[in-house]
C-alpha cells in the first residue's frame, strides 16, 4: 500500500516542521506540546495493545512509575549528576517501567479483555496507594523535579524550555518511526493476529503468551518514558498520574486518535490537550461536558478514531 | 443504511469545534489599561463547595466593591490605587499537570498581571517554582503545607494565609488547656498529606504538651470516603477523652452525621480542626460540646471591625449565608495585594508601580483584613503570620454559639522566620513565645 | 480491645452498601455486557434527588417517619426517567460495539452527567439527614449502631433475595437469562432483546440511584460522590465474577469484611486493601469468584 509507506518520510518531515517551528512558539505553546508529547507516548504504547487487542486501564502505573523512578533515583539514591539530566530522567523512567513490565506482565499476558483492563487498573491503584502512604516522597502533595543539563550538556536558563521540547520532540520521532518498522515485523504483525484469533496464531506455532509479553513490555518502557518526560515538563510530581481517571484519559485519547497509524496518538494527544485547555478556558463550569461530548461524538462519527479521517482522504484521492 | 451523513456531521462539528476555539483566543487578547488578575479556585469536585465557590464569592463581593470605592477605610481607593480590577476564573480541579499549564496559560497566553489563587497544597507546591521562572506576581490565598517557604525561597510568590501547622499546634494547646487530665486522645484523618501531616503536627505537639500521653489509634480513611462506620466503632472503643480530626467539606459532614447518633461527639471532645464551613453549612446539626477551629481568626472568630462587619454583610446580603473562612482568607489575599499596590504606588509619585515596586512594597507588609491583622513576617517577607482561636460549639436548641474562645497569637503557634515547623514542635515550640 | 464482632458487625453494614451499588452493575454487565462508568452518576443522581425530596419533606413539616419512603421514590424516580433516555437515547445505538468501545460511551456519559448534575444542583453540599437518627440505637457488644444501618442490611438482603427469584421464577426473569445465555439464539426464538435491554438497563439505573437514595442519609451529598464509588463497585463486581448476582454478595461481603478488619486492626493498608483483594482475586481466579463457563464459539 502506498499511504501506508510514505509514514517514515511524513514523520521525519513532521519531526523538522515540529523542531524549527517549535523555536517560534510562545513558552506556553511549547509546555502545552511537550505534555501531549510525553502523554502522546503513553498512547502510542495503548496503540500497539489495543492492536494486540487489550485495553489497559492501568498504564497510569507505568507512567507515574516511569515519573517517580528517576526522581527518587535522585533523591534516595542520591546521583545528582546523572538524575538531573533532562535525557537520563526519562530513559532511566523508561527502563524501570520496562523492568516492571517484565514482571506483571507473566501474569497479566494470560489476561483478556476486561479483565486485563481490571487488573492492570488494580496495580496501578495500589501503586497509587502506596505512594499517598510515602510521605519520604511527599505523599499527596508530591514534590517538585527539576533539570540542569541535557545529555550532560548545562543548560542557560533561557534555553531550558526549548531542550526540553526539543528532547520530547525527537524522543517521540524515535519512538513512532521504531513502533512503525515493529509492526511490519514478524513479531509486530502477528499483534493484530493475536487480536483476531489466538487459536490460529498457535496453530501457527507463534506463543500468543509471548507476543503479548513483550508488547505490554514495550507499553510500559514508553508509558515510563512519558511519564519522565512529563514530569520534567510540569515541574512537579504526586501520586495522581496513577489515578485510574488518569489511565482512563489515555484511553479517552487513544480511541480519539484510532489505531490506524502510530502518528494517530499523538496528534490525538496534542488535540486533546488543546481541546481540555480551550474548555477550561471558555467553559470553566462545563468543561467535563465538552470532553464527554467530544468523545460520543468521536464514537458514534468516526469509530475508527480521527485518523480515519485520513484514511478516507487518501483512499479517496 | 446512509453511513456518509454521520461521518460528515462529525467531520464537520470537529472543524467548527477547532474554528471557535481558534476564534475565541484570538479575541481574548489583551487590553492594557485594567489589571487582569487570574483568580484559581475549585469550582468543580469535592473542594468546590466547602471552599472554592466561598473563596469566588468573597473575591467578586471584594472586588467589585473596590472597583466602585466602596470598601471601608483604610481601602477606600478605587480598585487598585485607581486602577480597575478584572478577574478571570480558572477552575482548580484537575490535578497539578493541569494546574502547571493552566497557570503558564494565564500567564503567558492571557497575560494576566497577576495571580491569586490555589486551595490544594500540591497545586501551590507544583505552581510555586512557576511563578519565580515566569516572573509573575503570585498570591497563595489558602493552601496549608508548610514546606512552601520552609524548603524554598521565592521572589515572586506570596501566601497572605498562615500555614496548617498552625491549626495543629494551636488545637494541641487547646485541648490540653480545656482537659488538663486527659488519658488518651486518638485522630480521624484523610489519607493524604493534608490529613497525615495535620495528625503528625497534632500527636508531635501533644507529644511536648503532655509527654507520656499516648495516642490510642489513629484512622486515616480515604479521601472521600464517606462511609465511616468502622473508624467511628474503632474511635468509641478506643475511649479517647480527644478525638482530632482535621476533616472537610462532604467527610466532615459526613463524620459529624454517622458520628453523632452513635454518641461519638458525646463520649469523646471533638476537635475539628477546619470545622467552620461544617458549622455554616450543616448549622444545627454540628453536636454540642464540638472544638471549632477556623484556620485563623475568622468568621465566628473574626475581630469586630468596620471592615469584617461590612464583609459579612455585603456577603450575606447577596449570597444568603455567612461567608466561611474560605471567604475571609481570598478577601485578605486581594487586600494585602491591595495594600502592596498601592503602598508602592505612593513611594512612585502616585504612578502605577511596576511588579518589582508591588513585590518590594509587599515584603514584610502588614496590612488589614476582615479578619484582623496580617504580618507578612515569614519566609523573608513573603509567608503571612497570623494568629488563630478555637472555640467549643454550643447547640441549644440547634442554634449554636461559640463559648470558651480563646485566641492564640500567631507568635505562640508558628515558628519563627527559618526554623522548620516539624523541628520546632519537637524541640518543644522552642524560639516561640 | 478488639473482638471480632464490632469487625463483623461494621463489615456486614458496609458489604450491604457495597452490594447495593454493586447489584445494578453486575445485572447490566451480565445482559448488556456493558460495564457502565456512569453508574456512579446515576447512584449520586439518586442521592440528589433524594436529598432534595427529604429538604422538601421536612420544610413543609410532614410526618417524619414518611420520609422513609422517599429513598424508594427518589429511586424509582430516577430510574423511570434516566434509564429509558440513556437506554434509548444513546446505548442502543452502540450495541455491537467492542466492550471497551462501550465502556467508553458510559464514561463520556458520566463526564456529560457529573457537569449536568452539577448544573442542577450546584457544587454545594446536601443532606438528608433526618431518617438516618430518627429510629435512634441499638448496643451490640457495647457499641451503638444506628438502626437505619439495620434496614440498610435488611434492604440489601431483600434486593438480593427479590433479583434472585425474579430470574430463577419469574418469565421476565427467564427472559433475561436466556438473553445473558445467548442473546443470538434468544432473538432468533422470538425474544424481544430490545425489550429486555430497555428493562435490565431500567432496573440497573433504579438500583444504583437507590443505592444513592439509600446513603444520602447518612453522608453529605457532594459533587464527584459518583465518581469515588464507581472503582468501588467494579472492584466489587470482578472480584465476585462480572455479572454474576451471588458473586455481587460475595464480592460485596470480602471487600466489607477485609475493609472493616483493616480499620480495626491495620489502619495503615485500609487505603488500598480493596485493590490488593481484588488483585489477588483475579491472580488466583482470574474471572473472578463466580464465573460462569462459558461456551466456546469458533
């Protein structure tokens, strides 16, 4: 098909478009961008499981992990240097999350549907739990992150924002053009196989066990990077990033977006943004209204999420 | 079956949805000559009721009254040394990564001149470094947490209301006052750091006050739980003589209609540490004998001045109800950065002062509120001090009154400037007076 | 001091809270295969306009004790009304849909009624708290209870009994479960599945309104009290097996009984023991307690 080859091009030019253009931005404009970004790669990791056909109502657990992680690094293990850098937080996130992943996901690879959704949403709830009972890391309130350097390199004040925004820029390049060249993998496509019938994909000799495995591995080493890359952008973290409403928006967004092509989460997770903050803005008293109307209207216009849109325009054309 | 039509429709009402967004901020850009001053408080979820509808509501009757110089003296000036004042409402819910863009939004995108706002402690943690980065002029009406200005220094930023140490150290003092012999005492608290650090403050004053007195349990349900039943078996087995709870808005209302038919509020003194809006909201139903604390020297304990009299009626005469501290704590933030402007503005010739001149003016101020006098004396002139009362409700009847009030000075339950509040309570409220 | 009966006793009256909630979205899930988020709006909703019948009944002075039977009305009420608009105002046109798919329809609908409720009635608290303190006490082992905690379990107990033989004797309940058996095969032999679903969805919403209708007494009523029992009762439901009417009873009982123990003796885990139940539940029985085996379709 040739819609679907001209990805890796379209994503490399939206990287230079997002990287140029994002210099002339205003300091809110690039905040607001990096927050879809990060949340933007929590979706993308929804994307490669609800391809495998799993709704996770728990990648909250990843995403605050992947926030905490590299912040108590510093804070408990004490590695200043190292856990002040605007690239290791995020990729240190990363590698926690993954390394958790690992572990449920021997147990939650045997899980469908709803009741994977339940159980991933039972971890992240007592992940929640037991981050409000740890007052070393703030409880509730949380505490405030910050970042010096970028890749070890110091950071002057004026261009602290833009490396940040910059990093999450690239960080979802990588992420959306590696997740693209996985899924026409051997491994990558038997996702949706799984999806269809597990059946076949043993008779097939594939482990369906193992395919699930390691997507929700994948899921959660992005969901941390996310979380990492959020956290660094807000300034502050607290246990509310495993809130189960916060695993629901991500799936609020991934169904906004679709699954038809890994750009779809984070577009859906900038527009998302966008739309939260212009509610906010102009229906202070309503805005919970207009994201649930905004979502009905998605499910019942554009099933397959607002890709489709683009879809339907390349099949047209 | 016609499938085109509806993808249309959505297509279409997706386009108009981004066109009027587009539109609407394209509108909202700046005029120069009012000062926009962003106001942040809960208007939805569970805070909204308790404290942030009252906090807009003592904002709007403050405000409006300023702009048309109608305030009591010493505030007669119209709006802020002349200036018209224009709020513009943001809602707190959300959590903090939405309070972080939203405060970058009001500043950067509808450049506001200032802003005043913040209820929750984890919001005022996480806006706080914002406000010195963005260099933009940040009042704290309300929030409680200590470790603003105890882990930090800013610039930029202000907290006109004392902090909930305060509220624990002056409910110890208290309690032990009003039953010197007390044997036991135990705590209910919301699972989450309002509630933990209330308690821990709490059993670490009681611990100074009435060394070898043991707490006999402490609960800490969930935030919003509502159902207490088991916590309220626990708490009348535990024969406590003091029951501490700093509970809120819907859980306090809760605690006291679950607690008082089993005789909890009988068998044990009951202090609730933010108990005023309970006590305007539920009225008779508050049990008697119930310790009421109002976060400071507010409505039932506010000082009887021109200025809290007109308050209390302008707010009632609109809104039916007595205004609750929430109230009292915005109306004392908009008149301290009253107080700063136009204190600056004098030392500039009468001038508009520039944010530099309001924030040198505003340091170390000490200005009038409703509910008495502020000292803007902590956190190198940036942390208020202010002293606070407790009082018992009586209810004859279902009408209540406040009896055994005491006051307490601010000198006498907060720190002094640059100790920490955990290590002064254990060192034995030691530097205090 | 602490014997097992007060553990027992506060167990009891919360599992008859729990199952409450939890009845009406068991029954839903196991017609409709719908797991609806806004079931909690529906349980605030029930306790609003409960709130709101009692301030009436009380201001206007009317016998006391009849407002004992405003819980049930306002129940009714709300179900009449909410259930039949949403039902065919929004659900029926997503059946079909994948199970997550329709999750989300009913969280865009508990978005969409949070904010219409809060239009309604504002975000100040109410109450209701007359009926709660007007039966007055009994003491078991030294401790007060409130009697309206009494009827809270007797209702329970009552709704429990009532469902579960409205299914096994009933025709309308044979209906319903040759519907949750199959609902192809159903239809084909001339059930009017539409009909079933408009009636399920109608009685899920007048339970979980009558549960809202049954605690507004003894709580204050207060925006996002909706949102926090929601998690509750799904904890509640995939524990005990998702629409499965004894495993609401027995997920109901554990999570109360495991909630009261760990006030009583281990305050400290009370805040997340319910998702520590309901994780190792779902370890060991991963469908849950009461799971019914299901056909195998190719």
């Amino acid at each position: 098909m040739t819609a679907a080859d001209r990805t890796l091009p379209a994503l490399s030019l939206a990287l230079q478009v997002f990287l140029i253009g994002g210099w002339f931005l205003p300091d809110w404009a690039q905040s607001l961008l990096i927050l879809a970004f990060g949340k933007g790669l929590v979706v993308l990791g929804l994307l490669l499981l609800i391809r495998t056909g799993l709704v996770s109502f728990g990648q909250g657990l990843y995403y605050c992990l992947g926030a905490y992680a590299a912040v108590s690094a510093s804070k408990i293990l004490a590695f200043p240097d190292l856990m002040s850098d605007a690239l290791a937080m995020p990729l240190f996130g990363g590698v926690v999350a993954g390394v958790l992943g690992l572990v449920l996901g021997f147990l939650l690879a045997r899980y469908r549907a709803i009741f994977f959704a339940m159980l991933s949403l039972a971890f992240s709830m007592i992940l929640y739990g037991l981050l409000i009972k740890m007052s070393v890391l703030g409880s509730s309130d949380g505490f405030n992150i910050d970042y010096r350097t970028l890749a070890g390199i110091k950071l002057p004040d004026g261009m602290k924002l833009y490396a940040l925004y910059a990093l999450s820029t690239l960080l979802v390049f990588i992420a959306t053009a590696c997740l693209h060249r996985y899924l026409r993998s051997h491994l990558g496509r038997l996702a949706p196989a799984v999806r269809d019938n597990e059946l076949r994909v043993e008779y097939m000799g594939s482990s369906v066990r193992y395919v699930v495995h390691v997507n929700y591995i994948i899921a959660a080493v992005l969901a941390g990077v996310g979380g990492g890359l959020v956290a660094l952008s807000i300034g502050h973290i607290d246990p509310d990033l495993a809130y189960w409403t916060t695993s629901g928006e991500f799936v609020f967004v991934a169904v906004l977006g679709g699954t038809g092509n890994v750009a779809a989460p984070v577009l859906a997770s900038l527009l998302f943004e966008w739309i939260k903050s212009a509610a906010y803005q102009y229906a202070p008293y309503t805005w919970q209204m207009v994201l649930g109307i905004t979502l009905l209207l998605v499910i019942m216009f554009l099933p397959a999420g607002l890709w489709s849109i683009f879809q339907r325009r390349a099949r047209e054309a | 079956m016609n499938t085109k039509l509806p993808r249309q429709l959505g297509f279409w009402s997706a386009t108009i949805l981004v066109l009027a967004s587009a539109f609407g901020a394209v509108s909202a850009a700046a005029q120069e000559n009012p000062v926009k001053i962003g106001a942040v408080t809960f208007l939805s979820g569970a805070a909204a009721g308790p404290f942030g509808v009252p906090a807009r509501n003592g904002a709007e009757i403050i405000v409006e009254a300023m702009n048309a110089g109608q305030l009591p003296a010493p505030y007669t000036a119209k709006g802020l040394g002349g200036a018209p004042v224009q709020l513009a409402f943001t809602d707190e819910a959300g959590g903090t990564t939405k309070q972080v863009n939203e405060y970058r939004n009001l500043v950067q995108r509808d450049n506001v001149d200032m802003v005043i706002g913040y209820i929750s402690s984890g919001d005022c943690l996480a806006v706080a470094p914002l406000a010195d980065e963005l260099k933009k002029l940040t009042v704290f009406f309300d929030c409680g947490t200590p470790r603003i200005f105890e882990d930090a220094s800013y610039k930029y930023l202000f907290r006109t209301g004392a902090t909930a140490t305060m509220d624990s150290v002056a409910a110890a003092l208290y309690v032990t006052e009003l039953k010197p012999s007390l044997k036991k005492y135990a705590g209910i608290n919301q699972n989450y750091s309002w509630g933990q650090d209330s308690w821990n403050d709490f059993e670490a004053a009681m611990k100074v006050l009435k060394p070898g007195v043991e707490a006999a349990t402490s609960q800490m349900p969930k935030l919003l739980a509502g159902q207490y039943g088991a916590e309220i078996s626990t708490l009348l087995t535990s024969h406590a003589d003091v029951v501490h709870t700093s509970f809120w808005g819907g859980d306090a209302e809760a605690l006291i209609l679950q607690g008082a038919p089993r005789g909890l509020f009988q068998k044990s003194t009951v202090v609730m540490t933010a108990g005023e809006p309970t006590l305007v909201r539920l009225g008779s139903q508050v049990p008697d004998g119930t310790v009421i604390g109002a976060r400071g020297p507010f409505d039932v304990f506010a000082p009887d001045t021109e200025l809290n009299r007109w308050f209390r009626k302008a707010y009632e005469d609109r809104y039916g109800v007595v205004p609750s501290y929430p109230a009292y704590k915005m109306a004392q933030a908009i008149l301290g950065v009253k107080s700063a402007w136009e204190k600056a503005q004098a030392a500039n010739d009468g001038k508009r002062p520039s944010e530099d001149q309001v924030i040198a003016a505003f340091e170390h101020l000490s200005f009038e509120g409703p509910g008495g006098k502020v000292e803007m004396a902590l956190g190198k002139g940036h942390q208020a001090m202010q002293g606070t009362a407790y009082g018992i409700a009586k209810n004859a009847g279902g009408k209540i009154t406040m009896v055994n009030v005491k006051t307490y000075p601010a000198t006498k339950v907060t720190p002094p400037d640059g100790v920490k509040s955990d290590e002064w309570i254990k060192s034995g409220f030691k530097a205090g007076k | 001091m602490t014997d097992l009966v007060p553990v027992l006793i506060d167990g009891i009256i919360y599992a008859s809270y729990l199952f409450i909630i939890a009845v009406g979205l068991t029954l839903i899930y196991g017609v409709m295969k719908i797991l609806n988020m806004a079931h909690g709006s529906l349980y605030a909703l029930g306790a609003y306009v409960t709130a709101t019948l009692v301030g009436a009944w009380f201001s206007h002075g009317l016998n006391p004790y009849g407002s004992f039977a405003l819980p049930l009305l306002a129940a009714i009420l709300v179900g009449l009304v909410a259930g039949p608009i949403i039902e065919r105002g929004l659900l029926r046109f997503m059946y079909g849909n994948d199970e997550i798919v329709l999750i989300l329809v009913t969280y865009a609908l508990l978005l969409i009624l949070e904010d219409l409720i809060k239009l309604v009635w504002g975000v100040e608290s109410y109450s209701a708290y007359q009926p709660y303190g007007l039966l007055g006490t009994f003491e078991v082992a030294g401790l007060p209870y409130t009697k309206y905690d009494a009827i809270l379990v007797g209702v329970a107990v009552s709704v429990g009994v009532a469902l579960t033989w409205g299914l096994a004797r009933t025709r309308q309940g044979k209906l319903l479960l040759a519907v949750i058996h199959d609902r192809e095969v159903s239809a084909a032999m001339g059930i009017n599945v539409q009909r079933v679903y408009l009636v399920t969805f109608t009685i899920g919403t007048i339970l979980a309104a009558l549960a809202g209708a049954l605690i507004a007494p003894k709580v204050s009523v207060v925006p996002a009290m909706g949102v926090e029992v929601i998690v509750l009762a799904f904890a509640v439901v995939v524990i005990g097996g998702l629409g499965s009417l004894p495993g609401a009873a027995l997920g109901a009982l554990i999570v109360g009984l495991v909630g009261s123990a760990a006030v009583h003796y281990l305050p400290q885990v009370e805040l997340f023991s319910i998702y520590l139940v309901m994780a190792l539940v779902l370890i060991f029985r991963p469908k849950g307690l009461f799971s019914a085996a299901e056909a195998r379709k190719i």
